[in-house]
C-alpha cells in the first residue's frame, strides 16, 4: 500500500507538519554552520599562537648571541645540577647567573620546542636575561647574595595555568588565547620575592583534567624517556622539562594526580602539599562549576629532580614574610602561609612506615609493586619499621571510587563544557563525556548489569560512579567522604604510622591516547586529593623485562581494563617507575623527610641517568 500524506492529513496538518519540519532543519541547519563558524574561528586562533611562539623564538635566536662561553663538560654538569649545586657553581664563580640561564634556554630550544618533544607554550627568554644580567652585577658587589634569596640565580618554569603578567593562562583552551594575564598571581610573585627566574611556560591538557598533555593549540608532549608514551598531566610539560634538563625547578598544579602522574611518567620528584598548607588562589580562574568544586580543590607544587629541590620550591611557596609582602590585591583573604618547619619530625629517630602495594578495585602491574617493595628496603636500612597497611574492603574500595563519583556528580560533563565555549574536545575526554552523559536509569540498570554478566568486573564498579546526583544524594555521598577521610586516617594513627609508601600511579608511562581508555589507573593518584593529605612521588627504578610487565592473575583475562593494561605493558621496558610517599594533614616535612631517606639509597639519579 502507497503511503501518501493526504491519506493520513487534512491540508491544514500537512501545513503545520511540514512547517515544523522546515524549522527542525533549520535550527540544524544554522545549528552547524554556528559550530563551523566556532571551530574555524577557533582554528584560526590556535594557528596564530603557534606561530607566534615560532616567531618569538626566531626572533630571540637572531638577535641574541647563545654562545655561553663554557667548555661542554660544565654546560653538561650545569644541566645534571640542583639548586644548591648551581649556587655553588655561581660562587665559586666557574659561571655567571647569565651563562646557566644561556645553558638552560640552549637546552630548551634544542629539544622541548615543536619540532621536538614539544614542551612549552610561552618564552621568557629575554626578560629572564636582562634578570640573569641584573643578578650578575648584584653578585659582583656583593657574593653572599647568592644565598640570601632561596632561587637566587636559579631558572624556573611554570605551569600554563599560573597567572603571570604578559602571559595567557589558556588550560589549552582557544577561548583564553591572547587575554594575557595584567598582573602576577601569588606564586609566580613568590618566586619572583625568592630571586628565581622564569624563562618558559610548559604545556598541558585541553582543560587540565586528563593524565596526556594535549591541546588543540600546542598538540602533543612526547615522554623525553621514549616518544610513543605520554608525559603525563596536567603538569606533563613541567615534568618533561625536568627529565629533558630543561629547567631547574618547576611548579605544576593537582586535583587528581596532575603533579605526582606526570613525575612518575617521567622519572621525577613532585609533591602535591595538603589544601590546609595552601592557596586557591595563583592560577586563571576557570568558568562557574568547574571553579565552585569544594570537596576536592586543586593543590599547587613543585616538581624536579631531587628532593632537596622541591623542599627548596616548598620553603618559597609556602614563604609567610615574603607572602605578607606582596600586594593585598593578589593576596588570598583566607590564607596564611605556614612556614616549613622540620624540627618536630626531625625529634624521631625511628620512622613507622605503613605500605600499600596494590588496590584491588584495579590491579598494577608486577613493576609498580616492585618498586613499592624497593622503597620500603630502602627504608628497612636506615634502621625503620615497616608495617602492610591492611583496609577494610569496603574502606579501600570507597577509597578508590570516591573521587570520580564526586567530580561527576553535576552530570552531563557540563561544566567541560562550559570552559570548552564551542570548541572540540580532545578525542582522550571522549570515554569519559559519554559515560557522563548516559541516564542513571540506563547505567543503574542495563549497562552495570550487562557489563557484569559480560565479566566486566572493573567497569561495572567505576560505571555506577560517574553518573550525575541530585543535591540530596551529592551531600550524602560528601558525607561519606568524611567518614572515610577520617576513618583512613583514624587507621594510621591508631597503628602509630608516620608516612605511607603506595605505587606512584596504576602502570608506567601509557602510550598516546591510552589515557582514553585507562583514567582508572589515576585512582592510585586521585585517592589523596580525596583524602586531602599531601603525598609527593619519586623515582625508584624502571621497568625491566620478564614478570615486571605481567599483571599478576591478569594474563588472560576477558575484563577489557585487563587487556588494554596488558597492551599498555608491551614495550615498556626503560621506563621509570615512581612511588608516592603519603602522611597526615599539614605534615608535608614528614613526607618530604622520608622522600629524603629512600632517595640517598635507591639513587636513582646516578643508577639511571636522565635521557636526551
């Protein structure tokens, strides 16, 4: 039988049926050529910073002389140097505050541009000279100066997303492109008070909250330790910067793991302190939501290549004279910073160190517990007692699900979208949006079951998280954050444990676009914003061949996490290996003593030096 409308409409219904269809295709229609207009104009945005940053750094190569003037043998020893070697090298006047800086900015331009392991978004390069300059004849006058000032001589980088006058703090957002910040923010003011001199600025995710640093404007960071793996995020171009040598010190920023998986995806040191030690306040402020989260609140710390560095980057930032110095416009109304006090930890003798090898909700490979294992050795010959910490199931599974289940609860990947304005987001967000945006009923009670009855244990467990709440069942799962939060720490105090030795994240350094499909290995890093407790993360070894690449009890498996881990573990042999240090709020001396402790043994520095 012919289907014909007037069959089934009078004239008059045709009229408004194909009236309402003209404006559906019309709202499509306009609907597309807006989000073409947004991307193009976008494109556009994007093309011109990277060749502004080209540009800037042509120019800088033909109207600077680069030559240092030093023998390679001290260039090379200048780059493998920490602060205090470098402070040394400046007062026994073997190199000019000029010439170190030369040697770093040579470096960076060798190997972190585009053309390479592409590192950076923004140069300092000339500004920092005239500093380096100034230091100089400051020195001439008076040497002591040297150590008067924490970074005194000392070239840093920072994160994108820190606010630093002249500059864009895009979070690898087009819409932040070419809205330089008017003024510097609290912790680039504070390296500034501490004489340290920032010569670059590093790269990031697309919105800063996945573990591939990757944006539409600069594009990809590649691991300096092996080019098809990731550098980690959101602070990956900091960390890269420090295995590449290409800077001294840095400072990066962390919600979830942005500090400590980058440090473990390159083979570097990096802390995240606790929120009660440190400020909001410092980095571009980001779109409504995404802003308003209180539960779980980004920290701000440095990452490098020794331990001794990041206690020197610590002391700066947490600085209260120089802090009470700065403008009341750029200080927080809420903060007061406390200074670092080692004297307290330093009146025990003997350390009770608990370990974590493994969650359960997802298993790591052999490499990672190996190294947990290494550092706990470490520890057992500076005469301490070392204790398996062992959770309550339940406890350790709502460790381990808390954080995703909190920073979805808004549902719909809304506030991404917000900051997104229009843009495209990157294809390693992709899993995530979508999983945020299926219906609870959908979640709850077709895709949890099917993926249990398909043998899908691990995303079955994370599935039912990341759905989104109503106020009501928000705070109550806000609720059991805090009990839990106190229970974990209850269990440390009543065992008398000083620090927490866990794996520094799920795996080794994944490769590119792994991010996509493994957020959960971040749960070994997200566990301690949730907690809020500092935790900071160290090389220990690298991945050799052999059971190291197995994931034990995993080898056949039809879960697919399992499978993309094992895919994830072929050639991994070289990469490093990190673990996180973790102790109670507002005890970031402890970690940074214990840090200190397992460092002067494993070493790692001088067993497995740093590539390119």
């Amino acid at each position: 039988m012919n289907f014909r409308l007037q069959n089934w409409f009078s004239k008059k219904e045709q009229k408004y049926l194909f009236g309402a269809v003209g404006i559906f295709a019309l709202y499509g229609l306009t609907n597309f050529i807006s989000k073409y207009r947004i991307q193009k104009k976008y494109g556009k945005l994007c093309e011109r910073k990277r060749n502004e940053l080209k540009r800037s750094i042509q120019e800088f190569r033909e109207s600077q002389n680069l030559s240092t003037g030093l023998t390679q043998e001290l260039e090379k020893q200048i780059l493998n140097s920490t602060i205090a070697d470098i402070k040394e090298i400046l007062f026994e006047k073997k190199a000019t505050v000029k010439q170190v800086l030369l040697v770093f900015i040579n470096r960076t331009l060798s190997v972190a541009t585009s053309d390479n392991l592409n590192l950076i978004t923004d140069i300092n390069f000339t500004e920092a000279l005239l500093e380096a300059e100034k230091q100089d004849q400051e020195i001439s006058q008076d040497p002591q100066i040297i150590y008067k000032y924490d970074l005194f001589g000392i070239p840093v980088s920072v994160k994108d997303t820190y606010i630093h006058k002249g500059f864009d703090n895009t979070y690898g957002l087009a819409s932040r492109l070419f809205k330089p910040a008017t003024y510097d923010g609290i912790q680039v003011s504070l390296i500034n008070k501490a004489r340290g001199i920032i010569f670059v600025r590093s790269n990031l995710p697309q919105l800063a909250m996945t573990f591939e640093s990757i944006n539409r404007i600069f594009g990809r960071s590649l691991n300096p330790w092996n080019k098809d793996r990731a550098v980690g995020g959101s602070s990956g171009g900091e960390a890269a910067l420090q295995a590449a040598r290409c800077s001294v010190i840095g400072i990066g920023s962390d919600i979830g793991g942005s500090i400590r998986i980058p440090a473990a995806f390159c083979g570097v040191y990096g802390i995240k302190p606790g929120i009660g030690r440190q400020t909001e306040v410092g980095e571009g402020i980001i779109e409504k939501a995404a802003s308003g989260m209180i539960n779980i609140r980004p920290s701000k710390g440095p990452l490098g290549r020794s331990v001794d560095d990041l206690t020197v980057m610590l002391r700066v930032l947490f600085n209260s004279k120089n802090y009470s110095e700065l403008p009341c416009s750029v200080q927080d109304p809420y903060w007061q910073p406390q200074d670092l006090d080692f004297t307290q930890n330093a009146k025990k003798d003997k350390l009770k160190i608990g370990y974590i090898e493994q969650f359960n909700d997802l298993l790591p490979p052999n490499c990672m517990k190996r190294a947990v294992q290494e550092a706990c050795q470490a520890l057992v010959s500076k005469g301490h007692e070392i204790v398996q910490i062992n959770l309550e199931k339940e406890l350790e599974h709502e460790l381990a699900v808390a954080f995703p289940r909190l920073v979805a609860a808004e549902g719909g990947f809304k506030s991404f979208e917000d900051n997104l304005q229009g843009e495209k987001i990157i294809e390693e967000y992709e899993l995530m949006e979508t999983g945020t945006k299926i219906p609870i009923f959908l979640q709850t009670y077709i895709l949890a079951p099917l993926l249990k009855i398909f043998g899908q244990k691990t995303l079955h467990v994370m599935s039912k998280q990341t759905h989104g709440l109503d106020v009501y069942q928000f705070l109550v799962n806000s609720g059991k954050q805090k009990r839990m939060n106190f229970q974990f720490l209850q269990y440390l105090k009543s065992n008398s444990i000083d620090a927490v030795i866990v794996p520094g994240f799920g795996c080794p350094a994944v490769k590119h676009g792994a991010s996509k499909v493994l957020p959960l290995a971040a749960l070994y890093t997200w566990i301690w914003n949730t907690v809020d407790v500092p935790a900071g993360s160290m090389p220990i070894t690298r991945v050799q061949e052999g059971d190291d690449l197995k994931i034990e009890g995993k080898e056949r498996t039809i879960d697919l996490v399992y499978i993309m881990m094992n895919q994830n573990m072929k050639n991994a042999q070289g990469l490093p290996v990190n673990v996180q240090v973790i102790s109670y709020p507002n005890q970031e001396e402890m970690v940074l003593r214990v840090m200190k402790e397992i460092e002067g043994v494993v070493k790692f520095n001088e067993n497995h030096p740093y590539p390119y």
